[in-house]
C-alpha cells in the first residue's frame, strides 16, 4: 500500500466539492418569487469558496496532509470534508453531505479508471488545482496558498518511480472498490450500468510515448527489427498531440479533473437535492421523531420477536408473519383434522440450554471486543487533523 495516496485523495475529492457547492450557490443565487429570502449573492458565494479553500490549504493542514501515512478509511475522510465543508458560513443536513460524498466519490473513481498511466493521476490532480486557482483569484492571501502547496506536490511526487505510481494506483482502486452509486448523467451516457459499475470505452489517444495498438513487432537476437505482423486492436486509438505539462502552470492536455458542472451537458441531476443555508438561515430541527419511520422500527422489532403487538380494539393495524404454527392454530388443526390428523409437534426452547447460551454469549463477547479495538484504531486515525481543522476555524 502507498503511503503518499493521501495528499492526492484530499486534494481531488475536495476539488469536485468545490465544483458541487460552487455550482450550487450559482443556482441558489435567484429565487422564484424574486424575493430575497434565501439567495445567496456573489459575495457570499466568494466567502464560501474563501475560507473553504484557504482552509483547505493552509499551511499547517497540508503539512499533515502530506506526511507519508496510510490512507484514512470512508469514515474519517467523509468526517474531513465535512468540517471542511462547514467552516464557512454555509451549512449541510446530513443527507445532503451523503449525497454530495457519494457524488465525489463516483466523479473521482471514474477519472481513475479514465486515466492513462499510473502518472497522469497528478495531472488529475493539477487540473482541480488549476480550477480552484480560479475560484480564489481575486483573493491573493489564498491565491498563494493554492501555489504553495502545488510546489510542494511537485517536489513530493517529482522523484517518484514509475513502479511507486503503479502501487499508488492500486492502493486508490483498493479504495474505491467498493463504490457502486448510479449517477443519473453517468446512466444516461450510457458510462455507467444499472448495477453501479462503469462501461469503459476501447478507443482514445494512448499515453504519451506508446504506440498505437495493432502491430507485432518480432526482433532478432541483437535487437534488430526484422518483421512486423498487424492485427485488429478492437478499438479506434490515435496518438496525444503532445506531452502535459506537470509544472505549476501549463497544458496538462487531459480534460480530467476539470470542472465540467458549468456546462449544460454535464449536469448532475442528483444535485438537486443537495441543500445548502446560509449559517443565520438554517431552520430549526423538528426533534420529534419521524411518525412513519418509528412505525417502521416497531414493525421490524415485532417481525424480530423482540416486542409483541398490542390490539385492544381488537382489529388489525397491520399484518403478521408466522414461520411456525402458533397454539391457536394447533388447535384449529387438531378440531378440523379430528383424531386422524397424524402430526408431532416440536417445541425449541433455545434460552433453557445454559451451556450453549453460555458459549454463545462468550464468543459474541469476542467480537465485540475485537470490533471496539478495530473502532477505536480507525477513530483514532485523522483525529490530530480534525483537531487542527478546529482550531484553523474559518479565516
């Protein structure tokens, strides 16, 4: 596992937030009643992205961020870019940050999987850099930041070998295996199935400096070329321009990482469901429970046989399960079938068997402590840079 996969995960998923939140302020920026009640105007839309970005890279935090450690799991990292997300003046429900962590997830594994060789993965990087250049280019205290950290990135991955950027592949695809969300834009693209997995294309430019598929070249003992065989590659590829620029400025010639939410053709129809307040204009919580969703709850806890149903009245308010036939319907069967229903109850009682409750309750008693050691290992991971986060606050 690579222990500078990090620096690059923070920096591409805190770039397509910024896209998301960035297009979402834009669209929050008129009302339809042409009131001014919960429009957010182009300054509050530069101090979102301000203090988001001059948080994001400062200097203490990327510091961290850049030491060599291993990946954070879901859970921490999703923690992260959530008191990232509110150290500014705008706030997100927990359903909206789920969604919004869900969409730059699938947004980065898609660049992953698009990417040519294990090295353009920091031209991905450069091109969310570059498009948060923009977005605080009237601000130079954050502007300087932004540049800051880019050099070292490059001094940092500059004198990486080609087999180091393999592993820190690997280690990413590890990370995003296990993501399947269906992406509506992605779907009607036809780049993404119904069950989450992406269709790659056969076709496009190859990396800088391969050749194009569909020729077998066969040499001779001294190395000299002396026939070549073709053969059909299944695909259309064609070969780069030129090479992209890894410096601080420059053509980075893929269009990966780049902010596509501003075009009309990439749209995210899932961002319609992500709200976001202004700090002073957040409604208050409603702290009674969801009628429905407690319904619910009750409904699975008397499937489960954990609690029993109560009917006074005397009419039904819902509908049962019985797996095995209860007394009343031994009953009924035995006056319905008379004395020649031939059939043998049998009765478990599990709770009498002491010794194997006792030898249950032991090993689930391992497990739990196995999973609270697990718990508290991972928890521990990334405190120190939630704490420094707290203490960085909004500039």
């Amino acid at each position: 596992m690579s222990m500078r996969t990090l620096p690059l995960v923070f920096i591409n998923l805190g770039g397509e937030m910024l896209y998301i939140l960035d297009q979402r302020l834009h669209a929050h920026s008129t009302s339809e009643d042409k009131s001014e009640k919960g429009v957010w105007s182009e300054n509050d839309r530069k101090r979102v992205m301000n203090d988001i970005v001059g948080t994001m890279f400062s200097q203490a935090f990327m510091d961290e961020i850049l030491k060599p450690q291993l990946l954070y799991s879901h859970r921490t990292m999703k923690v992260v870019l959530t008191r990232l997300a509110h150290v500014s003046i705008m706030k997100l429900n927990a359903v909206s940050m789920e969604k919004l962590y869900e969409l730059m997830l699938m947004a980065f594994k898609y660049q992953v999987f698009l990417c040519p060789r294990p090295k353009d993965l920091l031209l991905i990087s450069y091109n969310h850099i570059d498009t948060i250049r923009g977005f605080v280019k009237d601000t130079p205290a954050v502007l300087n930041k932004v540049d800051e950290t880019h050099r070292k990135i490059i001094e940092i991955y500059s004198s990486m070998t080609a087999g180091e950027f393999q592993l820190l592949r690997q280690t990413l695809l590890t990370f995003l295996q296990d993501t399947h969300i269906c992406v509506s834009i992605f779907l009607k693209n036809k780049i993404q199935n119904p069950n989450g997995r992406f269709a790659l294309s056969t076709s496009g430019p190859v990396p800088h400096g391969m050749d194009v598929p569909g020729v077998i070249r066969i040499f001779d003992r001294k190395g000299r070329e002396m026939r070549q065989r073709r053969f059909a590659s299944g695909g259309s590829y064609s070969h780069p321009t030129k090479d992209a620029s890894f410096g601080l400025h420059g053509d980075r010639v893929i269009k990966l990482g780049v902010n596509m939410l501003c075009t009309s053709a990439f749209f995210w129809t899932r961002l319609s469901t992500i709200n976001v307040f202004l700090t002073f204009m957040m409604p208050q919580m409603d702290a009674s429970p969801n009628p429905l969703a407690k319904e619910e709850l009750n409904l699975l806890a008397c499937l489960m046989g954990t609690v029993e149903i109560e009917n006074a009245s005397g009419c039904e308010t819902g509908f049962q399960i019985n797996l095995l036939a209860s007394a009343q319907e031994e009953e009924e069967g035995g006056a319905s079938g008379g004395a020649d229903e031939s059939f043998e109850v049998i009765n478990i009682q599990a709770l009498k068997d002491e010794h194997s409750t006792t030898q249950l309750a032991q090993i689930a008693k391992l497990f739990v402590e196995q999973e609270e050691t697990s718990n508290n290992v991972n928890s521990n991971k990334g405190d120190d840079l939630l704490a420094m986060m707290d203490d960085l606050g909004p500039l």
